[in-house]
C-alpha cells in the first residue's frame, strides 16, 4: 500500500499512489462510514489524492475550508469546489495571483461545461465572484464551445436554477449537450 487514509469529521482522505485495484477496499471502506461521494475538487484543494463523504458532510467540509481562507474568489479556490470549467473561467476571467492558481490547477485550457455539474460549479463561482460576471461573454473568444455556451447563458442558468434543487438536472444536460451539437468543438 503505497497511500495513507486519514479520517474526518466530515470524511475520509487518502493521500498518495492508489493502486486500480485497491479502489474496490476503498470504496467499501468509505460506504462502511456512509460515505457515498468522491469529490475531486475538494482533493485538490486539501493536497491529497481523494476524498470520501456524504453530500452534505462534503459541503460542511468545503464550507469550512472556504472560511479558513476567506471570502470571495480565494476562498473558493481553496475550498474545492471547482473543475477544469470553472477553473478556466477564472484563468480567462480573474487577473493576477488568482489567475496563476487556476492554470497551474488545470483551468486556462480551453475546458466547458459538460453537463450540469460543470455548470453549477460555474455558477457557484459566478455567485461568490460577480465581478467576473460581467467579464463572462469574453469567454466566447476562448473555443466554439464557449461561444455556443456564452451565448444562451442567462437561459442555461434559470434552467439549472430550476432543476438544481432535484438533484437532478437533464434538462440542463440536454440544453448544454445540444448547444455544443450545434456551435461546439
């Protein structure tokens, strides 16, 4: 084993190389706690290889990294809930030291929303740092798929805002994926 698990009070971490084959004990190990999400960004953000919790001990989690580091645009970038969409956003969007921190986290490559949870990362960065709203149609000079995505935006967002309570959100996907067909990569 060439990884350490460390436990929580909102979850569990695994730091280090895991091996395809442990991901099985892993997981069992994790849904033995009731944990039954990974959630990558908040990885990212605590340094370590996974992290293992329940949806809402997750955000507690995210919520309390965010605190510790402030508000606004760093305390989002700390507390994990980003991707490479949102990432990207503040490579193109943020200026200075922000901006360095996304690209070196992977964001200034061109990546979009996919889906509904790409988005809703987006949106949440948008809600924690409106001044890069206003910046938002310059993304559609990045690819096509920003372009398409810029351009129906406001439509895309009440659409997501509407079904983000479900939990679900097809619609969104749908929307997105047609808008990709249609003006994307």
């Amino acid at each position: 084993m060439s990884y350490t698990i460390e436990h929580h009070p909102h979850g569990m971490s695994v730091c280090g190389a895991v091996d395809l084959g442990d991901f099985t004990h892993l997981g069992a190990l994790a849904a033995d706690r009731g944990y039954d999400q990974m959630a990558p960004g908040l990885a990212s953000a605590l340094g370590v290889s996974l992290v293992f919790g329940s949806v809402e001990s997750l955000r507690r989690w995210r919520r309390e990294i965010e605190a510790r580091a402030g508000a606004g645009l760093a305390g989002w970038l700390a507390g994990g809930d980003t991707g490479l969409s949102s990432l990207a956003l503040v490579a193109h969007l943020a200026g200075g030291e922000m901006r360095a921190v996304a690209r070196a986290r992977g964001g200034g490559i061109g990546s979009y929303p996919h889906d509904g949870d790409d988005l809703g990362r987006c949106l949440r960065l948008l809600d924690v740092a409106p001044e890069l709203r206003e910046r938002l149609p310059s993304m559609a000079g990045v690819s096509p798929a920003w372009a398409a995505l810029v351009s129906r935006w406001d439509e895309m967002e009440a659409l997501y805002r509407e079904e983000e309570p479900s939990g679900r959100t097809p619609m969104t996907y749908a929307m997105i994926s047609g808008l990709l067909a249609d003006g994307g990569p």
